[in-house]
C-alpha cells in the first residue's frame, strides 16, 4: 500500500510538472494577436521617461521582448489615419488611398473625409458619430487576411476613442470596430457591422464610466517637483492647454461645473481617456471570449489620448511625460491581464505609434534654431492673388488641407491652359515663403522616378485619384499654424521614426538595430501565421524577429 501511495504520488507530480511545461510551450500559432498603436509617441519617450517607468509595462516589453530600434513609416504626411491604415495594410499611401485624414474631391466638389459614409447610422449614441465606415481603403489589411485565411472563424476587433484610428485598423471584414462617442460618452460603431450593440456593450455603457472620470482631477503621478530634469518646468510660456489652462492640477468636475451638457470631449485630452480604453478593451476579450479556441484572433487598441494632450502641451512638457507614465500603468495591467487570461505562450503583441511630433517651435525658435509655424492661410492668399494677376480673376484654387493644394481643373482646361505649367507656376511661388523647403506638382510625381530622399516619400504618399496637385514639404522643424502648440505632418525623423517591440509568442528578448519599414509589420504577422499578405503589401517580414 505505501508503494502504491508512493506511486500515485509520483504520477501527481508528474502530471503537474507535465501541466506546467505544457502551459509554457508556445502553441502553432498564436491564440490572440494585440496590436497597441500609441498616437503621437515619439522613438525617443521610452528612453527620456525610462527612471520613472513601472517594471510591468514598457519596461517589460522592452525587457522580454524584442525592440525593432530603428523602425520609420516611409512616406510624407504622417497624420493619424494614415498611420493606421499603413500598419493595417502593410503598403504606403499610394497604394492604401488613405493619403491624408481628408482629401478634394473634383468629380463632386467636395471634402471627403478618409471614414465618413452617409450610407450608414450610428449604432448606440449620437447621430453624427458612427456615420462611417471603411469603404475608402482601397486595400486589404492583416485583419482581413487572417479572417480570409479560415473562412471568417477567426475574430477581428478594434478599439480606439477616435472612430478613423478604429475602422482603419480593422479593415474591410472586421466584427467590429467600437469608438467613443464625444456627445454621450459611450462606446459606439456604425450599423456597417451591425444593427444594435451586444448587450454587454450596452451593460457597460450603462455605467456611465465616463461621467465618473469627468468628476476626476488630473493629478501628477509623481510630485511634480520629481518632474524637473525630464522636461520643462509647469509652468511655461510654449503651451497652448486645454481651455486655457495650463497647469496642474486639471480639475474636470471644475470645467464641468457651470455647464448645461458635460463635456465629454475632455476625456481624450487626459490620461483618463487611455485608461477608459483600456478598461473597455478588457472587456471586449473577457466578453467575445478572444483567444479561447484554435483560430487567431486580432484585436487592435489605439491609445489616443496621448495624440490631444501631445498637441495642446508638447512633447517638452510635464503633461505629456505623466500622461506616458500613467499610460504605463495601463499598459502593465493590460499585460497582467492578457498573461491570466490568455497566457503569454499564446499571445503575441506588438507595440508602436503611428506618428511621432515636432518638437515646439516656439520652444525651438527660443533657443535660437531657425524654426517656427508656417502661415498656410497667408501663403494661399497671396498665392490666389499672384494666379489672379498671371491668369485672370477666377477661383483657380478648391481646396487646401495639410500641406496638399487642390486645383480647379475644369476651370484651367477651360482657360484652354495647360496644366503641367499652371501647377508648376503655383508650386514655384510657394516656395518663396517662410518654412517652405520644397514644392511638387502631380505632374511630376507621375512622370518621375524617386528612389529615395524626400521626393521619394512624397511619391509614396501621392495618389493619383485623391493627392493634390501641389504637394508642400516644410522645413525640419516647421508646423502649420493651427492653434497648438506643435504639431506633425513630415517626412522628417522625428514624425517618421516611432517604437516598434514584439512580446509574447516565441519572442525572444533582442534588439534589431537594421532599418524596419513599418510596412513590415504586416507581413511579419502573414508570416508568423502562414498566410497571404495583405494584397497590396510592399513589407517584408522582420528578419531579425523571425530568426530567433
């Protein structure tokens, strides 16, 4: 009897060494891929904050997984939807078609916005704000191609307070994408992927989660003493602040106070906003059970808050280095969580930004180096009058947005003009003004051949059915003039060069230091799953990721 005892003891310790190995041994192919984009983080944050960060979130990626340190988007305009769609759909711009957040349109004369879709309602909140949907990539993205791959088994889910950042990340087939609704501060979507919301959507809604942030004040992490050294002191003359505040703390129940309707929209301006999307994310894996069978499963995240306070403080300030600390925190629970629920041998995680920012110009210009804001209203004006004075009074100019100029074409083959030469004449005037650094035409992208410099990431940006006539690349430094306090929209390293770390799933801690396109990503993950690339991918797989 003690020998049998002995025995079944034995085989007990056995089973459970077995269960332990087991539960350590990658599997195939990962149960759940996140994909986490953090809006507007330059390459350089993680360094700057690293004295302060937590062990248990970028730390931890950095520590157990492998940094891809010299990773850069390859084209000009390094806006939000941009971005987002590059990652997604592992191509540039030219290919993709989101070439900018908006974009003329001359065959309707007008402004098409990169997700607007009058053809679809809102699904659970304000009437405006989920009349979108993705109809305007023109590509397919690694969401799709994972749901292509096993005939739709596979879930696909992206979340982020801003609804274009969401819809582009999931692409064409997604389940769903949830976005926040600044009206009524609930997570909503568009009846493109569904009628009404899930229940337990409309459960978690029904807490009004965030009506308790906006009885909050943003506190400092630390004390804000701790803060000197790392960036520039509280109180500064460079920012622009929000609502005209510029100091800690940001009371929200204070500018709520005298108001009819809350402001909801203050929530994406704090950390608050991060956390709320990454409370709501949790939600989304516990509820639609990500990651609980064979098929892969995708969930993208943005975390967008960090986009409205970069804008309003800069990257010099105090808010932006707490609003990255407290990020952090999110980032060690979110990691804490996917480790219980899902198990960081079935998981696979990357995380990067979709663009980084200029530094402030009036800090800059402060210390002496040559930048500042470009006058883009100025520079148009005086433009429209020197066309006027060439040409004949006309209204030769439709639209401009972000560094594009839009031409009225019918009007100039009208004038019996010849095109190439009009654009040509308008792009040499721009030139002459403060912070330009170089003009193209349209014409010149498509009879041209750039292999690489500037010219060449304006190519990759240009579209020929949705890009301007006139592209405007600015100096190293110089933003529009739009009311922040900074901004981005280059092809510079600052707006180009963003972090880019893999954790989980056979990822071994390492650093590549070779160039990694950010059209990588994409087919990094085709590989890992064998599957097809998005159909437009130019990417590679990451080398140095997939030899470990």
């Amino acid at each position: 009897m003690k020998r049998l005892g002995f025995m079944l003891v034995f085989i007990g310790i056995a089973g459970w060494l077995n269960a332990q190995i087991d539960s350590r041994i990658p599997s195939d192919k990962p149960k759940l891929i996140v994909g986490i984009v953090v809006e507007q983080m330059r390459h350089d944050y993680i360094y700057k904050f690293w004295d302060k960060l937590s062990e248990g979130g970028f730390k931890r990626l950095l520590n157990e997984g492998t940094y891809c340190k010299n990773a850069n988007f390859n084209y000009q305009f390094t806006q939000t939807a941009v971005g987002h769609a590059t990652i997604a759909t592992g191509t540039s711009p030219s290919y993709h078609g989101i070439v900018a957040e908006e974009w003329y349109t001359s065959l309707n004369d007008k402004v098409v916005n990169c997700v607007a879709d009058e053809n679809y309602k809102t699904v659970g909140g304000s009437y405006t704000a989920g009349r979108v949907s993705p109809k305007q990539l023109l590509t397919s993205t690694i969401g799709d191609e994972i749901r292509l791959a096993n005939y739709n088994k596979s879930k696909v889910l992206s979340i982020s307070l801003q609804s274009e950042s969401a819809i582009l990340s999931g692409g064409i087939t997604a389940n769903a994408a949830y976005w926040y609704d600044e009206e009524n501060g609930k997570w909503v979507t568009s009846s493109y992927y569904m009628p009404e919301l899930p229940g337990w959507i409309k459960d978690f809604n029904d807490k009004k989660l965030a009506d308790v942030y906006l009885t909050r004040s943003w506190e400092t992490k630390y004390p804000i003493q701790s803060y000197a050294g790392y960036c520039l002191p509280d109180d500064n003359k460079f920012e622009t602040g929000i609502e005209g505040r510029k100091t800690f703390p940001y009371n929200l129940a204070e500018m709520n106070k005298n108001e009819s309707k809350k402001k909801y929209n203050l929530l994406k301006s704090t950390p608050f906003g991060n956390t709320f999307t990454k409370d709501f994310a949790i939600a989304s894996i516990v509820n639609e059970q990500l990651g609980k069978d064979d098929n892969t499963d995708l969930l993208m995240i943005s975390f967008s808050s960090t986009e409205s306070i970069g804008k309003n403080f800069g990257p010099e300030s105090v808010e932006v280095m707490d609003a990255f600390l407290q990020l952090d925190k999110d980032i060690e629970h979110l990691l804490s969580f996917l480790d219980q629920e899902i198990g960081k041998q079935n998981l696979l995680v990357f995380l990067t930004s979709d663009h980084g920012v200029a530094q402030s110009p009036e800090y800059l210009a402060d210390k002496g180096i040559p930048v500042g804001f470009f006058n883009q209203n100025g520079a148009i004006s005086l433009l429209t009058s020197y066309l006027n004075a060439v040409y004949g009074k006309g209204n030769w100019i439709r639209n401009y947005y972000a560094q594009q100029l839009f031409l009225n074409r019918n009007l100039i083959e009208d004038s019996k003009l010849n095109l190439a030469d009009f654009q040509q004449k308008a792009a040499q005037f721009l030139l002459q003004f403060s912070g330009v650094a170089n003009t193209v035409t349209s014409t010149t992208l498509l009879n041209s051949y750039f292999p690489d410099g500037i010219f060449s990431k304006m190519q990759k940006n240009y579209n020929q059915k949705r890009s301007g006539d006139i592209l405007i690349n600015l100096l190293p430094g110089w933003v529009e003039k739009n009311g922040g306090t900074t901004g981005h929209n280059s092809p510079y390293s600052y707006d180009t060069h963003v972090p880019l770390i893999w954790y989980g799933w056979r990822v071994k801690r390492a650093t590549i230091l070779d160039p990694v396109d950010m059209t990588d990503i994409a087919p990094t993950i085709s590989y890992y799953l064998n599957i097809a690339n998005p159909n437009a991918s130019v990417g590679k797989p990451i080398i140095g990721l997939l030899a470990q």
